[in-house]
C-alpha cells in the first residue's frame, strides 16, 4: 500500500523533519492489492490546500513483507 503525507499548514520549514511535522492521517491512500507493482506507475492524489513551501512524505509498504519505502517531495503551492 502506498500512503501520503503533508506537512501541517503550521509547521517549520527552518527545523528539521520529524513525524510531529506531518499530519498523522494520509491524505491518500492507494490499495496495492499484495501485488508486484509494475515497474512505473503513478498515482492520482486530491492533494489538501496549503500556502508556499510544504513537504509530501509518500510511504511504500511492501504487501506481505515488513519492508518500507520512502520518499520526500519539495512543494511549492502558489495560492491558484
């Protein structure tokens, strides 16, 4: 299954990351059936509003296995 994180609309973008910094409810889950997934793929997210620098933590948690992949992406909303 894959899940997304963002930033809190409060948090500090001048400390560093730590869970405290993230919502603790995905705003995005994506069911990976406990299937292989291909080698590319995307996926199709409402993300929340947010004004200037945020942060999207996207977790990848292998069905069937204890492994975990992570993912930070640098965003920039412009208020549009």
């Amino acid at each position: 299954d894959w899940k997304y994180y963002i930033t809190k609309p409060n948090w500090n973008p001048n400390a560093s990351l730590s869970r405290d910094s993230f919502d603790l409810n995905p705003f995005c889950v994506v069911d990976g059936n406990m299937v292989q997934p291909p080698k590319q793929m995307s996926h199709q997210c409402n993300v929340p509003e947010r004004e200037g620098y945020h942060v999207i933590l996207a977790v990848w948690d292998v069905g069937d296995t204890a492994a975990s992949f992570y993912n930070v992406i640098d965003v920039k909303f412009d208020g549009d």
